[in-house]
C-alpha cells in the first residue's frame, strides 16, 4: 500500500522559500504571481493492513511539524 503526505506551512505562517519562488518569478518576466506557498510531498510505501490512522501518527510525531504546517493523508 502507498501513502501520499501533503505538508504545508499554515496560513498566516511567513513563508520565505514561497516568496523567493515569487520575486524569482517576477525577475523572470511572470508578473501575475501574487503569492506562492511551497509545501512537500511525502510518499510512503507502506506493509499491507496499515490504516490511514497510522500514517496520522506518523504525520503528528514525525512527518509535519503541527505548531506551523498543517498536512492531508491520501491512500494509494
């Protein structure tokens, strides 16, 4: 089984790897770039009878730090 972890940075949080990707943008010539948030994706091959609780575990202990990024699990 294979699990997909989306983590970003809450909103509200300062994003500065975002706002490189934006002024790069810009200077670039693409000015209609208003925000960028960047995030990661982590994929997770996992034994078979794992459950999404699991991966939540993981994501809270481990994966996301929750204090400033929030995280969705999807199952493959």
């Amino acid at each position: 089984m294979k699990a997909r972890v989306y983590v970003m940075l809450k909103n509200g949080v300062l994003d500065p790897q975002g706002e490189a990707v934006r002024h790069a943008l810009g200077s670039l010539g693409f000015d209609g770039v208003e925000g960028v948030r960047q995030g990661k994706i982590i994929e997770l091959d996992l034994a078979e009878g794992s459950t999404e609780d699991t991966v939540t575990e993981m994501c809270e202990k481990l994966l996301a730090n929750t204090v400033i990024e929030s995280y969705r699990v999807e199952l493959l």
